[in-house]
C-alpha cells in the first residue's frame, strides 16, 4: 500500500517533508485542489497550488478531511496551527519545498503511482533517461562523464570515451569511485565543497590515474543527491554553465524518482518496519516481516540535531550509507529512530554499528537481544529504548542487553518504588558540600556486606568516617530497617538508579557528504 507519507519519504526532505505522518490510507490518485473537474477526493492526495495564506491552508485541510483525503500537500512554509489541526484528525500533510516547482513533484508522485501497477517499466525507463541526459552532458562539454550518487556509486556513464583515465575506467567496471580515489578526494576536501557548491568546480589530486574533472553539484531543493564528473580541463561560456546546471537539475529529478523507486519495492520500508514494531506478536492481520538474517537486534539510536524524527531519519540513513551499509532498515516511532541489525558481521551488523560509535563516528546505539522470529520484534523494540536509555544513563555511547541487563533490572524496579522511599533517599543529595556523599556512602556499605572496613577502603576514608556518615543515613532514613535483609536489598536497586539518574546526551551528525 502505498501512502502518502511513503511518497513524502520516498522522494526525501530535497523534494518534501513529512509534518504529519496521519492514518495509513492508500493514495488512489491526485487532485488539485479547486478543480472543478475532480468532485470526488475519496483517496486522492490533495495538492495546494500556490502560495496560501494560513487560513486558506486550513480551509484545504478542513476539506480534504471532509472529502476523505489520503493527504495534504502544501507550499512551505506551513502554518503551525495548520500542521497541528492535521495532527488533531489525523491527516497526512506534506510540505514541499520552494525550490521544487508544482509541475515537478506532480510528475513524480504521478510517475510513483503508476510505478505501483508497473514497477520495473518505471523503473527503467528512469535509468535510459538518466544515460540518455549524461550522453547529452557528455557532448555539450565534449567531455567523458559518469553521474555518481552521494555514495560515489556510478549511476550512469557517457558513452563518449575517446578521452579516459585509469579512475574512470575502474570506477565504471566497478560501479563505485576506488576507495583510494574517495579517500585522496575526501582529504582535499573535494565533498565538504560539493556539499556547499551551488555552481560547477574544479578538481585536481595528486595522482597521475586521475585527470583533472569538472564537478556539477546535483542538487534537488536543498539537498545534494548526486553530482557529475567530467575529464575537462577547459573553461566554461556563461551559455554552456547555464545548460550544464539545468541539465544537472533533470538529472535531479530523476535520481529522486530512483530513489522512491527503491524506496517502494523494498520489503524494509520505513512503514513496514514502524508497522512489526507495532504489531502484536500473535497478529495474523498482515503478513510478517522477512528478517534479513538468521538473527537480528533492534537498535534504538540517539537524537541527532534533526528538529524532528523524521529528520533524524534522514540523517541517519545518510550516515549509515557514507559507511558502507547500502540499504539501511531504519524506521521512526515515538520521537526516536531504530534500527534492525544483524548479529553477524559487516556493514548493517551490531558489531559494526557499535565500532562506528565507540569510535565517534555515529551517534549513541543500544541494542536488544537477538531474536530470529518477527513476532519478537515490539518486545526488542521497547528492550533497545531500555537499553538507550541505561547507555545515556552511564556515559556509554554504545551497550547491548547483555552488557546492561542488571542495570535495566534496577532501573525496571526503581520506577515501581514507592514515591516516600525515594523522597527519603533524595534528601541524602540536599547536603550542600556532602552532596550525593552520603548516598554514595551508603551504596558501598551495602555492596561490602555492611563491612566498615571495606566500604572505607573503596571510599579512600577513615573506617570511622564511615560510621558516622551511616549514623546520619540511619537518622535520615527513619522509615527503612537497614537490619532487614529485604529492605537492604530493595534500597541496594534504588540507589542504584537514583545514583545514575538519565542525563539527555546529544551528539552531532557526522555532516561531510559521503565519498
């Protein structure tokens, strides 16, 4: 079922923004808003031509919620109160972004509409217009060209040949730049430039395989999804830039329709992968999930510095592509981004995911326990937010179950203490220079038995600094019997918790284009 939340995603934030994802109606079609000829909007996705006023965008989401609409797109920027009216229906509600014209996007969600009933037709007929267009580039600059996407995977070769260097050549037989090439590129900073670049550049490395290239920026919106690079040493008239950069924009628009090409025919879309985490485990009410291996983990991954998880979303498949992992099975839900990995290794693997971190080269990862049946997966769902939550908690960029599981089971039962408890052992913090010292005081004298001796040698004190640091605990805590072993035990898991409070963490996107 294709919705209209799938085709905000699948065409990316360069082309549309999801601001409310709203209920799972399949889109049936498009309808311009005020056509007199359309009186029928059961299904359709509605598209708000033009640049309205904040009520006359709520007039058009009050009516296609009336006319039983899939969903709602309008011209940024859109109005709050507007944005949460549509969440209030709910109603899916896009946001396309003003660079890309109404005439562009109705093309392609029209072209992923008919992809539905004719995918791989679509799909090809993409790529013979892609190599076509590059022929095109190829002859106005009388130049080889490959088109390459923000992975440095070749989309598309020029036929024209007659000048090549040993970069092209290995390049096009391999479908990829070499890594040796990216990595020279990546240190003369050739990607942090075409991340910024609105116009074409030169680029010169210091190796004789790779001859000086002309880079086009392929820019959809805002977004950077591709560029073209051409063997050309020459310099460009004011006509062939103009050329060259519109050309460079049709190419664009057609890299985007690829991508929601592959975005619907993949079996881990966002949606179906929002979709097992929701589901009940003893569902039969759609058709389960196909792990990608014998044993998978879900991954909760930490807040970025998107302004929202659909953002995060985006930024985090970006990141996992520019290390590798083609094909990222990532979904949002809950304000949060999660992953399913595989217990394996390579790319998409847990191992992997926690180098990456424990390295700083992604953000924050707690993972569940592996599981080999679908039907687990809202369980690991909710076990990987635990185990994010514990890893913020301790300072610890990237943990699994296995490494946290008793600090998960303290944490479980600190949030099912009685409030008095709690209230009683807070009162330890509020000490002023003896902050959190007696509470602390108190953990490691009951880790050591209610041993004096032993509890002052890991707290580099005098045994009978201990004593009476316990005195006052034991004034303090009127309502709890540390002679109870019971009672011991339960203040044990308490100040267990209440000494590793959560702290939010946040860390930043690694933000170079990939190479």
């Amino acid at each position: 079922m294709i919705t209209a939340h799938r085709i905000f995603e699948g065409f990316g934030p360069g082309v549309a923004t999801t601001l409310v994802v709203g209920r799972p109606v399949e889109v049936t079609g498009l309808h311009v808003y005020g056509d007199p000829v359309g009186a029928t909007v059961d299904g359709a996705l509605v598209l708000a031509t033009g640049t309205l006023t904040a009520q006359t965008q709520m007039e058009v989401v009050v009516s296609a919620a009336e006319r039983q609409a899939a969903g709602v797109v309008l011209r940024a920027p859109v109005d709050e109160q507007v944005r949460k009216w549509a969440a209030d229906i709910p109603l899916a509600l896009g946001e396309l972004v003003e660079d890309v014209s109404w005439v562009q996007f109705i093309s392609m969600a029209d072209a992923m509409l008919r992809q539905v009933h004719a995918p791989l037709d679509n799909a090809d007929d993409a790529h013979q217009r892609i190599f076509r267009l590059s022929d095109d580039i190829a002859e106005l600059l009388a130049a080889p060209i490959t088109v390459e996407d923000v992975r440095s995977q070749v989309v598309a070769y020029s036929a024209f040949g007659e000048t090549a260097d040993q970069a092209r050549m290995d390049s096009i037989l391999g479908r990829a730049v070499p890594d040796k090439v990216v990595t020279q590129l990546r240190a003369a900073g050739t990607f942090r430039r075409l991340a910024t670049s609105l116009e074409p550049f030169k680029v010169e490395i210091e190796d004789s395989s790779f001859l000086t290239r002309l880079v086009v920026p392929i820019r959809v919106g805002p977004e950077v999804i591709g560029s073209i690079w051409a063997i050309h040493d020459g310099e460009l008239t004011p006509q062939k830039r103009k050329r060259l950069v519109g050309m460079a924009r049709s190419l664009g628009l057609l890299l985007v329709r690829l991508r929601a090409h592959e975005e619907l025919s993949s079996r881990y879309t966002a949606d179906r992968i929002r979709e097992a985490f929701r589901r009940p485990g003893n569902s039969s009410s759609t058709e389960p999930l196909v792990l990608p291996a014998p044993e998978v983990r879900v991954a909760a991954l930490g807040r970025l510095n998107g302004t929202s998880a659909q953002n995060d979303l985006v930024l985090w498949r970006t990141v996992f592509r520019r290390h590798a992992w083609a094909d990222p099975i990532l979904t949002d839900l809950e304000g949060l981004v999660f992953a399913i990995l595989t217990d394996g290794h390579g790319p998409g693997s847990w191992s992997w995911a926690r180098s990456l971190s424990l390295n700083g080269r992604i953000g924050q990862v707690g993972a569940s326990r592996p599981t080999s049946s679908a039907a687990d997966l809202p369980a690991r769902n909710r076990e990987a937010l635990e185990v994010l939550g514990t890893g913020v908690a301790l300072e610890r960029p990237a943990v699994s179950y296995e490494e946290v599981w008793a600090q998960l089971v303290i944490r479980r039962n600190h949030a099912n203490l009685p409030c008095d408890l709690i209230h009683d052992l807070s009162r330890l913090d509020d000490k002023g220079r003896d902050r959190q010292a007696l509470a602390t005081t108190l953990l490691i004298w009951l880790m050591n038995w209610g041993d004096y001796n032993r509890a002052a040698q890991v707290l580099r004190l005098h045994p009978n600094t201990v004593r009476q640091r316990m005195r006052r605990i034991e004034r303090l805590l009127s309502s709890v019997d540390l002679s109870d072993p019971e009672q011991r035990l339960a203040v044990t898991l308490v100040l267990q918790a209440h000494l590793h409070r959560d702290e939010p963490v946040r860390r930043e996107p690694d933000s170079t284009i990939a190479g």
